[in-house]
C-alpha cells in the first residue's frame, strides 16, 4: 500500500512538472511539489503554481523564490502538513501545497 502511495506522488508530481514546463533538466535538481516533501527534509522555492488570492496568500506568507521550507509534521489524518517557513510554522493543505514547486536539499 505505501508503495502504490509514492508512486501515486511520483506520478502527480511528474504531472505538475509538466504541465508548467519544468522540463527535464528541473526533474534532475530534484524540483517537487511541496506537498511530496518528505517530513524532516528541507526544500527552498523555485516557483509558484497557483494563481489568484491563494498565491496572492502564499507570498504573504512568505513563500518567494529561494525560500526554505521545511516540513515538520502531518497531522494524524495525513492533511495539512505543517511547515516550517522564516521562522514560524504554518498548516498548508496538500491541495495548496502541491502547487509550490521546491528542490529538495
């Protein structure tokens, strides 16, 4: 079950990536959607996928080019995922997670 599970976010994050133009070379510096950040791992912002108040939210909130994120924790159900983000920790649903690409570190 946990495989068909990382598969399913290898295959949706491939879909993310292709869908914006993020050709081969940024699946090489390993770009993924945030939402398929592992727990304890940190990534730093290469772009922003959503559009209208949701971005407009996320830039608020601090998510720019070049910052680092990392995730902290999933709550039990498995959605949102907390992150830690210039200093504070924010709550962000896998919906609205998933359309921030990061490389990993």
């Amino acid at each position: 079950m946990f495989h068909i599970l990382v598969l399913n976010k290898k295959l949706a994050a491939a879909k993310v990536l292709n869908q914006y133009n993020m050709g081969e070379m940024e699946m090489s510096k390993r770009i993924v959607p945030l939402n398929c950040l592992p727990i304890g791992k940190k990534g730093k912002v290469v772009k922003l996928i959503s559009e209208g108040i949701i971005r407009r939210r996320m830039l608020d909130i601090g998510l720019i080019p070049d910052t680092v994120v990392e995730a902290v924790q999933k709550s039990p159900s498995g959605d949102p995922t907390a992150y830690y983000i210039r200093g504070a920790v924010m709550a962000l649903r896998s919906e609205e997670a998933g359309k921030i690409l990061v490389e990993m570190a």
